[in-house]
C-alpha cells in the first residue's frame, strides 16, 4: 500500500509525518461514534455540491477513517494515493474532474472498483498550527466540473469541521479536569472549596440554543460562593426538528454533587440523542448512577422533548417538583409515577404528554424557589402558584424576569441554588 508524505524535502519528511499524526491524536477522534454535527457537515456537502457521495476524513498512518458519510457505507480504506492522502497534501481545496483519465487517481481502489468514483474534490482541515487532519469531501460516478463557488464551499465545511474539533476538545479536557478535581477531592478538600464557582460554571450551558418556534429563557441563582451544589439544566437538539431539555437536582454539596452532576448530565445527553424517549433515558441514568460505587448521591429530574411540528412536548419526572404550565391558568404537570434518579434498582420513570399551545409557558424549576422562607414562612408550591396566577406572564423570558425579582426580594434569601428554565410559544398573530 502506497502512502504519501506530507512533505518531499529531505530530512523533513518524518518529522512532518509525525507531527500531523501526534495532532490527529491530540483531537482523540479517530474510531469514536458517529456524531450528529459532522454527519450534518457531510449531508450539507452533498446537498450544495450536488453530489451523491459526501464524507468528512481523517487520514491515519494507514488508513482513511470516516467521521461521517453520506452516500458510502463503509467506514475506512486504505491509504492509497490519489485521493483523501493527496488532498491533504495542500492548504487549498483538492479536484479530480475526471479520475480515469487523471495520472493521479486512475490506480486508486475506489476508481477502479464496482463503486467506480470519477469525480472527487476536497477541501484539508487544517488546524491553528498547521496540520492537515483530513478532508471534507465530495464524490460522484460522473465527471464534472467545479467553480469558485464550489471549492469556497468546501474549504468553509472543512473550516467547520475544525470549530467542531476544537469544540469536542474543549470539552474532552474540561470532562478530564472535572475527573482529575473529584479524585484531588479525596486529599485536598480545600482546594477543591477554592474552585468551586469555576466548577460549578463548566455544568451549565452558557448560552441556550435557538428553537425555531420556541421563546427560551433560563436563571441560576447560587445561594452560596463558596460551595457546590447539584442544580442544573440544560436545552440540545437532537435534529429532525425534536429538542430535548431537562432540569435537576443533585442531592448534597461539594465536589461529590459536582461529580454526580457532570456523570448525570453527560449520561442523560447521551441517551437522549441516541434517540431514547425521556423516560428511557431517566432509566438509563438510574442504572449508571448505581453502577459507580464511589458515587452516593441520587437526584431529581424533570427530562421532556419538544417536536417543533406538532408542538407536543414528552415529559418525564425522576421524583422532581413539577412543571408549571402557564394557560389561562396555572397548573401543575405531574408526570405519575417517576421515581428518585439513583436510589432504587427498580426505580420507574412514566411519560406525560403535552401540546404547547401558542401564548402558553411551560416552566421547570428546582426545590430551592419553593423551599425558601421570606419573612420566616415557607414558600411552598402554593405561594409559587399564586404569584404566576397574579402576575401572569405571558412569555418565557418574563415569567423567568417576574421570578428573578421575586427571588431578589427575598429575606432571608434562598438558601439552596435555584435552577429556572421556561419554554413558550409565541402567540398567534390575528388574522388581517
């Protein structure tokens, strides 16, 4: 098998070659699952391209690794010349127009196989410092032609494919430091209680997706500086037009809800995107949560997905305070029988469905608002009730604005976190 090399200049060849696959490894992403944003990269290259064929690659010391694909089943070739190992040779996008009659392609396995490619153009992914990683490309049976328009195409995927990249990273590392800070726990607690807050900001999103259809507005307020504690929230998409949220509530403070926060919120996106109904993703996590003996706590839940054509929203509680939903009245949504995250083998999780209708509120909260005590007397479930009744806000973003205030107000303050999400539709506009 042939392979190429980055570089011909003498000397330089090896040392080249090595350092573009010690960056491959630094992204940690060759044989991982596949991932909705790089297989939406190569479905958008398809698509604007007009080609059947579309992949995002990662060339490795003997092979060509798929991220994505669309249009080609498998997942690896070989390193063969002409092709993705080519392509990377360059900083600018990479064309075959013709790969039967062009001296660089017509001994490659996919031109002279059944598949027979005769068309290929790509664009490197090329990192900050340099290295090329692989390649967004585009295939096709037939040869065609390419302009501007098409290679400034590929290069801005390519360039997408790297944002997504150093997303992943970040996020690898920041998974890494949360693991290395809850074994340093266990020696040094002062530490830890040192970098609390820093902590406590890697668990929440720091900004909330656009949902077409949907008015979102979130609220966190920490009762303390200097502690942990297990409040959390969080809005992804799962594509196809479904979006999936949850709100909860770990129980205890410190590095041990910090760590149970972090396993419970990255459980529960990954069950959530393979496609598990809420429910099934709350019995996902109860499951992990008893498996990892070093972890004694248990959570609340409240986990539902909003289809954006129908509008039905799919709610799951794991023995949390329930939903509020905002209509002409105020009431509460119980999804019955959903039992504490991490406490029972047995535990079971029940669906309730919803539509949010245009004007409505569907608001998610945490026990923290309830469990307050202005003036010495508690809040309850039924002083949050009235206050929405009287205010009446017709939106996400002033039910969360009227609920920020009334926490404000408080004295004594809250002396447990407050997570708040609220989802709203948009009212109609009367007909002309």
């Amino acid at each position: 098998m042939a392979t190429e090399q980055l570089t011909p200049a003498p000397g330089q060849v090896e040392d080249t070659e090595d350092a573009r696959l010690a960056a491959v490894r630094r992204y940690d992403i060759l044989d991982t699952p596949p991932d909705g944003a790089f297989d939406r990269i190569a479905l958008v290259a398809a698509r604007l391209l007009g080609t059947p064929i579309a992949t995002v690659s990662i060339v490795d010391t003997d092979r060509i690794w798929f991220k994505a694909t669309t249009g080609l089943a498998v997942r690896q070739i070989g390193r063969d010349p002409g092709l993705c190992s080519t392509a990377i040779l360059a900083d600018v996008p990479y064309v075959v127009r013709d790969a039967l009659t062009d001296p660089r392609t017509v001994d490659n396995p996919l031109i002279q196989s059944e598949l027979g490619i005769r068309f290929y153009a790509a664009a490197p992914i090329i990192t900050a410092d340099g290295h090329r990683l692989g390649t967004v490309n585009v295939l096709d049976t037939k040869p065609r032609g390419t302009g501007p328009v098409d290679t400034a195409t590929l290069a801005d995927l390519a360039a997408v494919v790297m944002d997504e990249l150093e997303l992943r990273l970040s996020a690898l590392t920041t998974l890494r430091k949360e693991r290395e800070l809850r074994k340093r726990s266990e020696q040094d607690r002062a530490t830890i209680t040192a970098i609390a807050a820093t902590l406590r900001q890697t668990l929440l999103p720091p900004t909330l997706p656009r949902v077409p259809g949907l008015e979102l507005a979130c609220h966190y307020h920490s009762a303390t500086t200097g502690d942990v504690t297990g409040d959390f929230y969080d809005v992804l998409s799962l594509g196809g037009g479904r979006w999936a949220f949850f709100v909860g509530d770990v129980a205890g403070h410190g590095p041990p809800a910090a760590a149970v926060t972090s396993l419970v919120r990255y459980t529960l996106r990954s069950a959530l995107f393979r496609g598990l109904e809420p429910a099934e993703a709350l019995a996902e996590l109860n499951d992990a949560l008893l498996r990892d003996a070093h972890l004694r706590e248990c959570c609340t839940l409240l986990a539902g997905v909003f289809t954006e054509d129908t509008a039905e929203i799919t709610l799951a509680s794991g023995g949390h305070c329930p939903a509020l939903w905002l209509r002409d009245d105020v009431t509460q949504v119980w999804p019955e029988g959903g039992m504490l995250v991490g406490a029972l083998h047995d535990a079971t999780f029940v669906t309730r469905k919803l539509r949010l209708e245009p004007g409505q509120t569907l608001l998610l909260h945490t026990d923290g608002l309830t469990e307050a005590r202005p003036g010495g007397t508690p809040f309850g479930e039924d002083g949050l009730l009235a206050f929405l009744t009287e205010r009446k806000p017709l939106g996400a973003r002033e039910t969360v604005a009227a609920l920020i205030e009334l926490i404000d107000g408080f004295v004594p303050a809250p002396t447990d976190d407050v997570a708040l999400l609220a989802l709203s539709r948009s009212a109609r506009r009367p007909a002309l």
